[in-house]
C-alpha cells in the first residue's frame, strides 16, 4: 500500500476498507510493529501471542501476513483460527499469553476488516496506550519482508470456552423455545455448540452458515432493519426469546416472545437478581446511557452499581480497578469477571441466565421486562453540528441549575429527567440519551434539547 491512511487507527481498534485502506502489505507491518511493541514491553521474555480472524472473505489473506510479520519478529503464535471475538479474549487469558490480536471489522459491512488487539488477560489494547504508537511507528518506518519461518501452535479453545460456558447453567434440563440470527456470522458457532449440551432446549438457527458477503443483512443488531426476519420468526414459532449478533460475536440483542426488542440496560436490571448474588456483592457496572432503572434493581438486591464510560476499554479498565463482576453496555456487549482479573465480553453468560431467570418465575420474556420500562427512554439520537465545544458550553450554561458530570460528555441531572450529550471521536456528531419519568416531559426535553442544537446550526442526523 503505498499510501496509509492515518485514520484507520482508531480508539479501540484498526479498522478500514478493504484492499483500499487495509491491504496484506498493511497488515504485514501491523503485525510486525504490534510484535515490536510486545517485545519492548516485555524485555528479555519469550513473547507467545494469540491469533485468530472472523469469516469476512479479506480475512484468511490478512491473517496469513500478520503471521508473517509476527514470523520476522520471532515471536511465537498460538492460531486458534477461526473465532468470535470473546472466544479469542477466553483463549488470550486460558493461555496467558503476553498479547493476542482478532482479525475483524465487528459490525462493519462485508467491505470492512479491521484488527482488535490485546495485552494479557485480554487486556485491551486502545489508541492511548499502543495503536496510535502503532500507527506513528508504521506511518515512519520501512519494512523489509524477512520471510522467517513461522513458530506456530494450533491449540484447540472451543471445548473450554464451553465448558466454562456451561458452567453457569445450574438446570440442564430446562426446557425453552429460542430463534437466533446469527448474520452468518462468528456466533452461531458459539451458540450452536453451546446449546448441543441441552436437549430440552429447542433452538431455530437463522442465518446460520459463515458468509463473510453477509447474504441476508449486515451484522449489526442495532439497525433495525436487520431485526425484522428474527422478530417474525420468533413470533411465527411461538419462541421464548429471539437472539441476534453482530459480525465477530461480541454483541448479543434480545427479542422478547412478543416479537419486541428488549434494550440492553433492561437486560442488565432484569440479571440483577442473578449477577449481584453470583458476584458476592462485587460492583455492577451500566454505561450512563442506561436508564436508571438499572441502579434500582442492582440495589434492590443488595448490590452496588456504578455508572461507567461508553466504549469497552473504559468499562474493562473501571472493572479492573473497581474489582467488578459484571458489566453491560447500551449497544448490546455484556462484559464479566471470566477468570480472576480476566474481564471481557462473555454474552453466554447472559444467555445462560436469562434463561434461568425465565426458568424460575415461570413468566414469559415481555412480562419480565414490563415493571423495568417504567421510565421513558428516547433511545440515543444523533446531530451533525461543527462546533461541537460551542454546543456542549451551550448545554452547560443552560442546565446550570442541574447535577452536572462529566464522566464522559457532559451528564445533567435534574430529579424527573437526566441527559447525556457527548461529541463523537471521529465526525462532526453529538450523541444524546434522555430519559424521563413521564412520555410527555421525555418528548418535552427531547424538543428542549434539539432546539439548541437546531439554533447553534446543527442538524438532526
């Protein structure tokens, strides 16, 4: 590639394009300086890192030149092959391994491929501490192909990602009706080998064969587009519950028996029951986005939840630090303490104690769900706006007389209704959450709130 654009380094990960942002001669010298970086972290040491790639159709060539370049910088790799994103954090942290890189582009569509990169533990890897040195290091540096040979082991994951998997499921022989659309993509392994250990439950596969060309719909569960067959389907078999993933299997969003999206932060209140007596009284984490139901229900059962920053690397930091147990995300990743200071996305978890939790009170789905909607949720919503610090001074003035925070963007709080604006990393955008204790004021605030937007020159998205 003969020239790199600097902006595919992003702030969790590398992602661009493919061939015309990210190519194999990229992918190369990722691997290369991405071993350097190991190395230099770890003198002395014999550096083994995990590799493994998603089905997207750029991915088997991208793999085989970070083999390469991993190769020229003696570093040893362990492939596990093909894997979906939390079966490549499990085998980071199963092998303590010093670092460990997925080849995929998440939720992207199939023109994308990108690389998610870890330190040990499954320790991520995030623009501040090492891709945007990557990125200095390749956009300043030739690099001439060694072609040394490879130190390779091709170690087995999947059966002790499963067993451990299954190790919260206390009924084995619970009997439940559940549609999954995997978007042919990395989860249906996950979720097809999963449920073999379970006969009595009964399990309709959408979609289910990798095809990195995405035939039916992008992998991204937040499109709503992309739910519409699974809704169906859930409603048409008479299902209990309907699952849908993204691309590499690190998102999992539910669809309730009456064909109706269940939002994330519901799902983490409803687990409150299970996560805060299985963590002993560890905190509970929710992204401030989440409705406030989720601290209420934490607390009602005796445990601490705490308001954490939007994006994975901030929510797996906070859990390290705070010695969390689990952790949820409005977008739809479920984050766990796997192993001792091991946390990262493990959504089986929460697969298994849904359907404990439906197991036990003997309700459907909707009906679990219904006494957590008590609050009105504008969901999030976006505005193009230029002078994004012009706006959020704006926000700040105007809310003065609110509880004010900025843990990340700015948060206001007043005792009915709260907000959250922040500014988008990479585009000319403000995020908004709102949520209000009645329909009409969260209509009310959300029209307050565009109006600003509007009268600085925004637009809505």
């Amino acid at each position: 590639m003969e020239k790199i654009d600097p902006a595919i380094f992003k702030a969790y990960d590398i992602r661009g394009i493919y061939p015309v942002a990210l190519d194999e001669d990229l992918a190369y010298k990722i691997g290369r300086v991405f071993a350097q970086m190991i190395k230099k972290e770890n003198p002395g040491k014999k550096i083994v890192i995990v590799l493994s790639r998603d089905m997207r159709l750029s991915s088997p060539s991208l793999h085989e030149q970070v083999l390469q370049g991993f190769a020229d910088e003696e570093v040893e790799v362990i492939d596990i092959g093909l894997a979906s994103t939390p079966l490549f954090y499990f085998a980071v942290a199963t092998f303590k391994a010093d670092a460990g890189m997925q080849i995929t582009a998440s939720h992207n569509p199939k023109a994308y491929n990108g690389f998610k990169m870890t330190r040990q533990k499954a320790s991520p890897v995030n623009g501040d501490n090492g891709i945007y040195q990557m990125r200095d290091a390749i956009l300043s540096s030739n690099f001439e192909k060694l072609n040394k040979p490879l130190k390779v082991q091709d170690r087995e994951i999947l059966a002790l990602y499963l067993e451990h998997a299954r190790q919260y499921v206390k009924d084995k022989g619970m009997t439940k009706k559940i549609i999954i659309d995997s978007a042919n993509a990395m989860a249906g392994i996950d979720l097809a080998s999963f449920f073999q250990s379970f006969p009595n439950i009964e399990v309709t596969y959408l979609n289910q064969k990798l095809d990195g060309s995405f035939p039916a719909h992008e992998a991204n569960p937040l499109k709503e587009e992309t739910l519409e067959t699974l809704k169906k389907q859930v409603l048409e078999r008479k299902a209990d519950f309907g699952i849908a993933t993204d691309g590499d299997g690190d998102r999992y969003m539910f669809i309730d028996e009456k064909g109706q999206y269940v939002r994330s932060d519901l799902v983490n209140a409803l687990l409150a029951r299970k996560t805060v007596t299985e963590g002993k009284g560890e905190p509970i984490l929710y992204d401030l986005r989440s409705s406030k139901v989720v601290a209420e229900e934490v607390e009602k059962y005796g445990g601490r939840a705490l308001k954490c920053r939007v994006g994975h690397s901030f929510i797996k930091k906070q859990m390290r630090e705070v010695d969390a147990y689990f952790a949820a995300e409005l977008s739809g990743h479920f984050y766990l303490e796997v192993m001792p200071d091991s946390y990262f996305e493990f959504p089986l978890f929460v697969v298994a104690k849904l359907m404990e939790i439906l197991e036990e009170a003997k309700k459907p789905l909707s009906e679990m769900i219904k006494p957590l909607r008590k609050y009105f949720h504008t969901n999030e919503f976006n505005f193009k706006i230029e002078d994004k610090e012009k706006a959020m001074a704006a926000f700040e003035k105007k809310y003065q007389d609110g509880q004010q925070f900025k843990l990340d963007g700015l948060s206001i709080e007043y005792p009915s209704w709260w907000f959250n604006v922040r500014m988008s990393n990479t585009e000319p955008l403000l995020r908004f959450n709102l949520e209000s204790d009645t329909e009409e004021e969260m209509q009310r605030k959300k029209e307050e709130v565009s109006q600003i937007i509007l009268s600085l020159g925004g637009e809505k998205e």
